[in-house]
C-alpha cells in the first residue's frame, strides 16, 4: 500500500467521520471513526517529509485526539457528561498541533497546496484560540479545507513515489 492510496483512504475516513460527528444520533459512532482516522494518521505523519518540530506536532495531534475521542466515548456512558468540557479542550489543543504539522508539510507541497494547508492552518489556531465563542459550524470551514488539504497531499505523495 502506498503512502498516496493511504492518505486517499484518510480523505474518504475523514468525510465519514466528520458526517457522522455532527449527526445527534451518531455523536458517538463519530469518536469511534475520529479515532480510526487519527490511528491511521500515524503512518502519514511518519511517512510525508517535514520538519523535525512539524513530525513531532503531527503525533501529538494524533495522542491528543484519540485521548479526546476515547475520553468522549467514555463521557457518553456518563448522563451528567462532566468529562465532556475537558476532552473537547483536548481536542481543541491537538488542532493546534494539526496545525503545525500540516504547515509544515504544506511547504513541499506545489500548487494549492501551501494556500490550503496555511489556511487550514490558521483556521484551526483560529477556532481553537477562540475557545469555544465561535459557533460548531465555523468549524465546517476548517473541515473542508482539511478535505481538500488530504487530497492535495495524496496527489503530492502519488507525484512523489510515496
């Protein structure tokens, strides 16, 4: 498997997962795919060249998220949802990370790729940073980029034999 068909699996993954987070009923079956989608992650970050500090924030976003996810799961089981607050303070943390990471790997990559990926970039630091005063939706801005950002890297890690 290479590391461009594994990226084309994460866009399609991540699509899921995001359609199945913002559906009430599905909130949890949501984590369950966030969490395969930040695992199958690993060997992206691993694997796409970036700076040392841009790899390291790429596998902290991924611990920061499957904490988040595996935390929400368990919250859900809790009808008073007091853990709920923090994992999303998690979450929102490691997207700071996410943030670095695809800067990072955003600079090797040509065509829209680097507008994509800093604009992702920013929209995470944005949101996050916000602490929770922007509505959910302004999320699906970021949400898409990510989208698209997949899919500019499995072009770029086709073109480049990864």
């Amino acid at each position: 498997m290479t590391l461009a068909f594994l990226v084309l699996v994460e866009a399609a993954l991540f699509v899921v997962t995001m359609v199945l987070a913002n559906v009430q009923r599905t909130r949890v079956a949501g984590e369950y795919a966030g969490t395969g989608f930040h695992l199958l992650l690993l060997p992206v970050v691993a694997g796409v060249p970036a700076a040392l500090a841009g790899q390291a924030s790429g596998f902290l976003w991924v611990a920061c998220d499957v904490i988040a996810s595996t935390g929400l799961i368990w919250a859900s089981r809790d009808a008073s949802g007091t853990g709920t607050p923090i994992y999303n303070a998690v979450r929102m943390a490691g997207h700071l990370f996410a943030g670095v990471w695809i800067a990072a790997v955003s600079w090797r990559l040509g065509g829209a790729g680097p507008a994509v990926g800093w604009a992702l970039a920013a929209g995470f630091a944005v949101y996050t940073l916000a602490a929770g005063r922007l509505p959910a939706k302004v999320l699906a801005v970021p949400g898409l980029l990510m989208a698209a950002w997949l899919l500019l890297l499995a072009r770029h890690a086709q073109e480049a034999g990864l």
